[in-house]
C-alpha cells in the first residue's frame, strides 16, 4: 500500500469511529430523563410443552443514528427453574417483528443486579456478533421459554410514560403469525452498544479533494 492509500485508509477509519460505548435504547426511563421504578410483571413465561409456547415481543426505536449493539440488558422475576428461555432481536416489517438478527439461548443463571426483590434481576447477556442498527428504525426484543423448559418467569414491567403495542405468537406453530397485544408500558430492557458516526457528504468531498491534490502533488514530485 503507497503513502497516498496508507494516509486514506487512516483518516476514513478516523472520520467514522465510535463516537461512544454505553446505552442505545432503555425502556426504564421517563420521557422527562428520570429514571422509572419497577412497578409489575409484565409477562409471565414457563410450563413449556409441545402444544404451548408463547413467545412476546415488544418494540423499540434507536436514535437518529447508526449504532452497533453489543449486548442486552433484561429484567426478569425468576419464580424457579433454570434460566431456559431465549432473547432475540428482529428486524421490522409493518408494525411487526420480521427477520431474527440474533438469539440468545439463556442456559444457566446470568444474575447481574438484583431489583429490590430476592428473585427480581437484571440479566446481561453479551451477544456474540456486534449487530449493526440503522437510524431512527424500529426493531424489537422478544422473550420465549425453551420446549422442555422447567422455569416460570416473568418479563418485568416499569412504570415508564411510554405505551407501545406488543405482539406474541405460539412457538410451536412454524413461521406462526404474530397477534397484537395490548398498548401499555414496555417490559424492562436495554439495549447496549456504540454509536457510529458516519461522514457527511460534505466532509467525504472535501476528503477526496485532499486525496486527489496529494496524488497530483506526489506525482509532479516524482517528475520533478
């Protein structure tokens, strides 16, 4: 790689870094900044069998950039059993869930933070493939129970200013059409992540002037 490609690979990378780590999306604050409390269960999940198994989700939308998520946050009432139940991310298609962009298969106890209560937690769940978030998009999460589970849980519910309408769908039907639940608080998620600045038109313009005056530069020096 010449000077010319070395120097512009290092100021493409420069100019669309990161531009922080932390939370993309949280459904347990306030619309005025304030942190919510934990109010209800939200959903209950568990006694899976070959002929019952619901999966809820509920949607979300990311800020008015691009973002990469790296983890998920989850408040779940554990009641007993093992933790076997699933956390997924999918795309949107009018107003519901659409293509699986990650699934998480929670096998054991991830117990992070306890919420007030012995069997109240916040479950960290590190995905293994960063997934790129577009801009002011909706996506949504989903919780379902594994088949042959022994758990009962519950997806906790804030008691958030922000009501959305949820969708659920029985597992045991292939490619079963999701149903709208009712419009209330969203359950208690975040999504965690890293913002990406992509450059303007403006900037990637004035960049590759500055590309073509160095080529043209470094060529009459070579003639010189």
């Amino acid at each position: 790689m010449n000077r010319i490609a070395q120097l512009a690979a290092a100021i493409f990378i420069s100019m669309s870094t990161p531009a922080f780590a932390g939370t993309i999306y949280s459904s347990v604050v306030l619309e005025d900044g304030s942190p919510a409390s934990m109010s209800r269960d939200a959903w209950g999940l568990g006694f899976v069998s070959d002929t019952n198994s619901i999966q809820f989700a509920t949607p979300f939308t990311t800020p008015n950039h691009e973002t990469v998520a790296t983890s998920l946050r989850v408040a779940a009432r554990l009641e007993f059993g093992t933790n076997a139940f699933a956390v997924s991310l999918f795309s949107d298609d009018l107003g519901k869930p659409n293509e699986l962009l990650t699934e998480v298969f929670i096998l054991d106890s991830l117990r992070s933070d306890r919420i007030g209560h012995i069997n109240k937690y916040w479950l960290d769940i590190t995905l293994s493939t960063e997934i790129h978030l577009n801009s002011s998009t909706q996506y949504w999460i989903s919780l379902s129970s594994l088949p042959g589970s022994d758990t009962f849980f519950k997806w906790f519910m804030p008691n958030t200013d922000i009501s959305v309408v949820h969708q659920y769908r029985n597992t045991t039907i292939p490619n079963g059409d999701w149903k709208s639940s009712q419009s209330y608080y969203p359950p208690a998620f975040e999504i965690i992540g890293e913002a990406i600045i992509i450059p303007e038109p403006a900037s990637i313009c004035i960049f590759l002037l500055g590309l073509g005056f160095l080529a043209t530069r470094q060529k009459f020096v070579a003639q010189a």
